[in-house]
C-alpha cells in the first residue's frame, strides 16, 4: 500500500512499531510459559533436571464459555468472621494470650508468703558386741521448716511484666485479624472484580467477533482494504483471548479467596 502511494509513511513507520510491539509480547508470552513451569514444578514436587511431561491442553471456545457463573458461598462479612474461627494465624495468638494469662496467675501467686515442711526419719540397728556402750536400736527424725515471711517485691514486679506480656499478646492479636480482614476482603472484591470482567469480556468479545464478520464481507465485497480487515480480525483475537484469560482468572481468585478465609 505504502509503495502504490495508497498509505503514507507515518502509516508504515505505525504497521512496524506494532510487528515490534507483537514480536515482544510473543517472546514475553514464552518466557511466561517457562516460568510457568517452573512453578508447577515447585508446587507438584517435581525435583529432576528435565521435564519429561508436558501439561494437557484444554481447547476452550470463547462462544461456549459460561458467564453465569456461580456465587461464592460466603458472604464477606461471613467470610470474615469464617477466618477469624480457622486461620492458623488467629489459633496461635489466642494460645498464646492463654498461656501468657496462665503465668501471669502462677507469677501472682508467688505474691503471697509460702510454707515449706520437708521431714526425714532414720533407723539403725547396731551390732551385739558393741551393745555394752551402744544402745541396739537408734532412731533419728529430723523435721525441716521454712517460712517465706515475704516475697511480694519481686513477685509483684514479675507481675506486672507478665500482664505487659498478656497485652502485647492481645495487640498482636488485634493485628492478625486486621491482617485477616484485609487479605479476606482483597480476595473477595478481587473475585468480584473478575467475575464482572468475564461478563464485559464476553460482551466485548461478541461484538468484536461481530466486527471481524462485517469487516470480511467489506473486504469481499471491495468496500474496504485489507489492513481494515486485519485490525478488525487482530480485534477479534483480543477479545478472545482476554476472556479466557479473565475466565482462568476467576478460578484462580476463588482459590486465593480460599485460602484466605482458611477454606
């Protein structure tokens, strides 16, 4: 088109700089597939050097996609309080707040005076040829006795350090469910972020399959050129791609969400 004088230069210098554009994103897409891999090596456990399988394709059609998709079982506020119940997160600083509770009593216990009694009792018998000195039979008892009149001093400043603990145990608390409340609503505005945007895609991608036919039958019909056509059928491919793309997405949230709610 550029040498019959039908497009200018400024047209041709556009058609390279979108070859440039197409050529990068095919090398990203294949270096996103390795990593990919990679990542599915990680999570599989597979630990050999080379990768001997290959991950069955699933040919999905963009017209048979499903945008009736299903609603999460949660709530976010049940959702919410779901994690706080679950997450591990949550378990480990409620027992901790216990224990730290349980020895600030043991430690306010040792506040007040303490009694200590311990006795021991002993028998010998002695020999019949020293029994002219000695008696036959000897006893002995001893009986110990302590008083810890009063310890409260230190007793109370080991108190007072452990209900510091007991609080710094209820802070940190407070903060992990704050950290839960917020990954759990990410998660969950995230999920219906997507689920709307394989709606929209799917609308898009009707409307652009539209486009792509009226443009072939112009093109037939000698009503526009061919590089009308190819935008119109690049278009096209857009709109699929970004479907299924949004579609894998919503499954991929929905586990996020899972694992965020502690599901």
């Amino acid at each position: 088109y550029f040498e019959a004088g039908i497009r200018t230069k400024i047209d041709l210098s556009d058609a390279k700089v979108e070859l440039i554009k197409a050529k990068l994103a095919l090398n990203n897409a294949q270096y996103t597939l390795k990593l990919a891999y990679t990542k599915l090596d990680k999570t599989i456990g597979y630990t050999a050097s080379i990768r001997d399988y290959s991950v069955l394709y699933q040919k999905i059609k963009p017209e048979q996609l499903n945008t009736n998709l299903q609603k999460y079982p949660l709530t976010m506020s049940l959702a919410i309080e779901y994690a706080y119940k679950n997450r591990y997160k949550i378990k480990h600083y409620k027992h901790l707040i216990s224990s730290a509770k349980a020895k600030e009593d043991i430690v306010s216990s040792e506040y007040y005076p303490q009694i200590f009694f311990n006795a021991q009792y002993t028998k010998r018998s002695i020999s019949k040829k020293f029994s002219t000195f000695a008696p036959p039979t000897q006893y002995s008892a001893l009986v110990n006795l302590n008083w810890n009149l009063y310890a409260g001093g230190s007793s109370g400043a080991k108190t007072q350090v452990q209900k510091i603990q007991t609080k710094i145990s209820e802070a940190q608390l407070v903060l992990a469910k704050l950290e839960v409340k917020t990954e759990v609503s990410n998660a969950y505005i995230d999920l219906n972020r997507v689920k709307d945007s394989v709606v929209l895609s799917k609308t898009l991608f009707i409307a652009s399959k539209e486009k792509f036919h009226q443009a072939a039958r112009r093109y037939e019909n000698g009503l526009s050129d061919y590089i009308e056509f190819q935008q119109a059928r690049q278009g096209y491919i857009e709109a699929s791609t970004q479907l299924i793309i949004n579609y894998y997405n919503y499954f991929k949230t929905i586990a996020v969400l899972d694992n965020a709610v502690g599901r």
